[in-house]
C-alpha cells in the first residue's frame, strides 16, 4: 500500500469521527523523520479518542503497521506514527498551542478535498 492510499485512508476515517480543519503536509524535503503529516482536531479528548481509534480501526482492516502510538491515556494530543506518515490528533486548544502547521509552513500542503464530506 502506498502513502497516497494510507494518507486517503486517515483522512477519511478521522472525516467519519469529524475531525476538525484535517490537514496533510508534504514534509519529506524538510526532515528526515517522515513524508507526511496528518494534522487534525476535535472539541474535546473524548472526541480526540474517538478520532483516533476510528484511525487506529480503518489502518488495523488496511493491514498498516502502526509503529509508535503516544499520548492516548492523556488524549490532549495523541500521535499515530507510521513510518513515512506521521498523524497529529489534538484538542483545539492544544492544536493552537502548537501550532504546528506554523513550524512547518514551509510544507507542502496536499489538497485532500476529495476525502472529506462537506458540512
């Protein structure tokens, strides 16, 4: 399975739990810890959880190997890592103070629009 295939398989599964503003930088010519990012997230940790294990559920049925899983006790941020994907699912509160799509503005941002439903 290829990136392209495992990222449409986060965005949809995070789009099924509506996820918040779900975002996928191209990062792989600014660091050497991955390709992508997935970036998204939720008015509160319970919906964060809920996010994440519906993501967790889509890749287990894809037969993708999940590599490091963190922060799913706390749930203010929980990180999914894939290798070359890296999935970022936070609180709003927490997601604005990191604000990692400023530290990484120099990323390429993937139009993902065809995944997603509108509200």
């Amino acid at each position: 399975m290829d990136n392209q295939e495992i990222l449409q398989i986060i965005v949809k599964a995070a789009d099924e739990r509506r996820a918040h503003d779900i975002e996928v930088l191209k990062i792989e010519n600014l660091s050497v810890m991955g390709r992508y990012f997935v970036i998204m997230d939720a008015s509160s940790e319970r919906q964060v959880k809920a996010i994440s294990n519906n993501i967790i559920d889509h890749l287990n049925e894809n037969h993708v190997k999940i590599i490091h899983l963190e922060g799913k006790d706390n749930a203010k941020w929980i990180l999914i890592d894939l290798g070359d994907v890296i999935v970022h699912v936070f609180t709003s509160e927490t997601r604005e103070f990191y604000n990692l799509e400023k530290l990484w503005a120099d990323a390429i941002v993937e139009d993902i629009s065809d995944w997603i439903t509108e509200d």
